[in-house]
C-alpha cells in the first residue's frame, strides 16, 4: 500500500517537474474498514494510561492537526519537550517523529502510547484494555478474522485512518495545475522562496517532511541537550540540533513553530529561519510576500474524512 502512495506522489511530482512542489493527489488509496476502526481508536482516551488524552488531544482540525501549544502536556498533565508535528499530510513524511525515529506511521502510532510522559501504556495493557471491551473486540475480529489483538493490530488501524489526512486543493495546488492563479503578493513571494534557497528544503508534495537539516546551518543556534534531535538517536556531534525538516501544508494553521514551538507566529518562524538557514536578514515586506505564498498551501480535507 505504502508503494501505490509514493507511485501517485512520483507521478504528480513528474507531471509537474519543472517546480519544487507537487500537488497533493485527490485522493490515496485505504482500506475503510480499518480506516473507521482507527479513525475511533484516534479519538478515545482509552489508550491513555488516566483515560485524560487520546490521539486527537494533540492533532486538532483547528490547529491544521496539531495542538495550538509550544509543547504537548501528556497523562497527569506531564509536560513533554517537543511541539507537537501537525498530522495532516503525515503519510507523505519519509520518517515520522521531529527525529525520525519511527519509518511510517504504523511505528509512529505507537510512540505517544507508549511514552511515559505522553499516553504511558505498554502495548501489554494496551491490547488487555481493549480486549475487554466487545466493541472493539468484535471490530479487530472482524478485520483481522481472528480472536487476538496484538498492538501491531492498534498501530495497523491508526495508521489507516491517517492515511485520510490529506490536505488537497490547495490554492497553490489549484495553480500549479492552471485552475486558479496567485495575486501579485503571492507570487513575489513564491519567487522569494525558490531564489533565496527555501525551496532547497521545504519541496515535494508535502513541502518538506523528506530529508533532516540541521538547524542554524550558516548562523548556528544553541544547542539544547533536552532536545529529541537526531543526535538524540546517533550520538554524532553532527547530528545536534538536526531534525525533519517539517511540511509547510497548512503552516498558516499550526502556530507556535519550531521542535520546541519557540515561534509564536509565522512572521518569526520565517524571518529565524531564513537567518539562521539562509543567511538571510528578510525585510518586513520580504516576509510578508513569503507568508502570503505560505498562504496559499492551507488545503481542505477530503469528503470522505470525519476528521473533527
């Protein structure tokens, strides 16, 4: 299934090779089933070890999928490190994670279950917790056709539903495909963010979401040893304060910005980075032309998502 979703994405990208973004497909093909079954998973607090927070606590419609927060509060209102990644258009992300400690979104599900700070379940308590419930006992049934439901089966359902989340018909997708045109504002800044070097990291269909950057790669940053960075998993001095390069979909939406939501507005999130990355001092109207083509990629979910 993951191979048909990077089909549709490289055709997309090949129709409309001559720019550093791709369109977001109409649809990606799922299994609904599943996708229903996860979909209820997603919003139960069930899975949390004080039935306080489910998935959707930190992934909200209004917040373009994340939580609105600079960092995300788990069970027994346990304060984490980390800004909450939107999870919109997640599917598209070639690792999960502002690390990219997961490989798909069926690893990335079980993460916040199983973080102490975040949901704190093991998949042992996970899986007895729902088994006790008929409804989802039947459910899992049904799909798998057996009796036992192991938390690669949570995992499975979750996933599905967020192969849903997609974002199409941006603004800016309607104008690469020649079904609607930018203003003037728009397009100078689209033009800013291919010629002064954005574009070098934030491409694809998903904007970004497919390879790790360091942060403060010309004017460095201050290293925080807290940070869930990549150094985190490698223990290369390399990999301090280098992440996943995030998707700008929907970016409009999900303020504060940054692994550690330190940006409170866009304005600030592009004019750092463009100096921290690019080397860059944006004048006002400079950020305010990028931030009107930033704009342009806020999508609509899809009909067929309950997504609330």
């Amino acid at each position: 299934m993951k191979g048909l979703i990077w089909i549709v994405c490289l055709l997309s990208s090949l129709t409309y090779a001559i720019e550093p973004i791709a369109p977001i497909p109409q649809t990606l093909p799922y299994d609904p089933q599943k996708a229903a079954l996860g979909q209820k998973l997603f919003y139960d607090p069930i899975l949390s070890k004080d039935y306080s927070i489910s998935c959707a606590s930190c992934h909200k419609r209004a917040y373009g999928g994340t939580d609105g927060e600079s960092v995300s509060v788990g069970i027994y209102q346990l304060q984490g490190n980390m800004n909450a990644p939107t999870v919109l258009n997640s599917t598209f992300n070639f690792k999960q994670f502002w690390n990219g400690r997961a490989n798909n979104l069926r690893e990335q599900a079980l993460g916040p279950i199983h973080n102490p700070i975040e949901m704190g379940f093991s998949a042992a308590e996970a899986v007895s917790r729902l088994k006790k419930i008929p409804e989802y006992k039947e459910s899992f049934q049904t799909i798998t056709k057996r009796s036992l439901i192991t938390s690669d089966d949570i995992a499975d359902m979750i996933a599905e539903y967020e192969k849903t989340l997609i974002t199409p018909n941006a603004k800016f997708d309607l104008f690469l495909k020649g079904k609607s045109t930018l203003s003037y504002e728009e397009q100078e800044g689209y033009n800013l963010f291919k010629t002064l070097g954005c574009a070098t990291c934030h491409n694809g269909v998903n904007v970004g979401g497919n390879s790790f950057q360091k942060m403060g790669v010309i004017i460095p940053v201050k290293w925080d040893q807290k940070s869930s960075d990549r150094y985190a998993l490698t223990k290369r001095e390399i990999d301090k304060n280098v992440y996943k390069v995030p998707t700008l979909r929907n970016i409009a939406l999900t303020a504060p910005y940054f692994h550690d939501g330190s940006a409170p507005t866009l304005k600030d999130a592009v004019k750092r980075m463009s100096y921290h990355n690019l080397g860059i001092t944006l004048s006002d109207q400079e950020s305010a032309y990028i931030i009107s083509f930033l704009k342009t990629l806020t999508g609509k979910l899809p009909k067929t998502s309950l997504y609330r």
